[in-house]
C-alpha cells in the first residue's frame, strides 16, 4: 500500500487579524504582550499615536510616536488602516505592513479601541477575531488605573469616566473574556485564539491535501 504522498500541498494557511479592546485598566495590554510573547505566528501591530511615550516606552516598539502635523499629513494621505482619537490623542495603524504580514499567512494582534475595531471590520471582515476584555467590578478598573501610576489623577479620572461608554460596545466582539483572573483570563484567549487559527476557511490548501489523499492508491 502506497501511504505517502508525492507531493504535498503548500500547507500555507492565511492570516487573521485578532483585535482586543477594553476600557483602560482592564487588562488587554498585558493580556496582548503575554500571547504575542508565546506564539511567534502573532506579531503585535505596531501602531502611530500622538500621546507622549510612558516611561520605559521606545519608539518604534511600543507605538511610532508622531507629532499632530505628520499624523495628519499620514492620514489625509489614506496610509492607515484604521484611525481614531483617544482621550485626546490620535492613534492609527499603518496600512502597508498589515496586510502584507497578513498576505504572508501571518497573525496580526491588534491593541485598540472600539472605534478602531469598527473601522478594521469595516475593511478586512472575514479576516478579523475581536475579543473585548471586561473588569471584574468597576472598583477593580479604579484600582488597577491608580496601581499601574502611569497617569496622572486627572487623566484617570477621565478614562473612569469613559469606560462605560467603551464598556457598552461589548455586543460588537466576537468573543468576550472578564478578566478577574489574569492567567484564567490568558488561558481563555490563547484558546480561541488557537481555534480560530483552524478555521476551515484560513486553510485553503485543506481541499488540495484531501484530493491527494483519494489518489492513493489503498
């Protein structure tokens, strides 16, 4: 019986585009940078912003950090993919290396708002898994806002503000995790992350290898 097969298909399976979104404090930072640091298919995107760096955050790393003037000129010119303003500072995704990691059959974690969710659905929505993180409690959302120390008391007194405005976009995700433990909370993600990798429709060369099986000869 011959059991091997001549020549295999090209096992390359496409892309996806996993965005997290929270209200500030809930956790999807920390949750995004332990699943990229895990699986090296998924590469964060790295996105242009005009906030000032935090400390111990380096250009071109965390975030491409730009002036008002070249973010505007960036995005009239059409170079984002998606864009948005953010406790008064601008945020965007280049376009080019997104969907060329994306061509490659690469993963592309996306750390962003739900106005950006929107606007990456809009553009790529059979290729994109959205998962919002929620806080256990509110109290829960003050406290981890204050303990991290990287703002100041007037800057988190407007994200508290804001979080239940971020919070009532939960119904536009696919997936929803609360993160009242941080490593069940990771488990959750890096599961479903993995399952949608095994989609059906992101393994095109599935059909190929299933007619090779049938052609050999039993």
């Amino acid at each position: 019986m011959n059991d091997s097969i001549s020549s295999p298909p090209d096992r390359t399976r496409r892309g996806l585009l996993l965005v997290i979104s929270s209200p500030s404090g809930a956790g999807k930072t920390s949750l995004a940078q332990r699943l990229t640091g895990e699986f090296s298919d998924l590469g964060l995107s790295v996105s242009c912003t005009t906030r000032a760096p935090r400390p111990g955050e380096r250009d071109g790393r965390e975030y491409v950090f730009l002036d008002q003037a070249e973010f505007e000129a960036r995005r009239r010119r059409g170079d984002f993919l998606e864009w948005a303003e953010v406790h008064e500072n601008l945020y965007g995704t280049p376009r080019g290396p997104v969907m060329e990691r994306l061509g490659r059959g690469e993963d592309v974690l996306f750390d962003i708002d739900w106005q950006g969710a929107a606007q990456i659905r809009a553009a790529a929505a059979e290729d994109v898994v959205s998962v919002f993180i929620l806080p256990p409690t509110m109290a829960a959302l003050e406290r981890r806002l204050h303990t991290r120390a990287q703002d100041s008391h007037e800057v988190i007194a407007r994200r508290l503000a804001r979080a239940r405005g971020e919070i009532e976009r939960w119904p536009d995700y696919d997936y929803v995790i609360v993160n009242d433990d941080f490593d069940a909370a990771y488990a959750r993600l890096a599961r479903l992350y993995l399952a949608e990798r095994d989609r059906r429709l992101r393994n095109p060369w599935i059909g190929a290898f299933v007619k090779e099986l049938f052609a050999q000869t039993p």
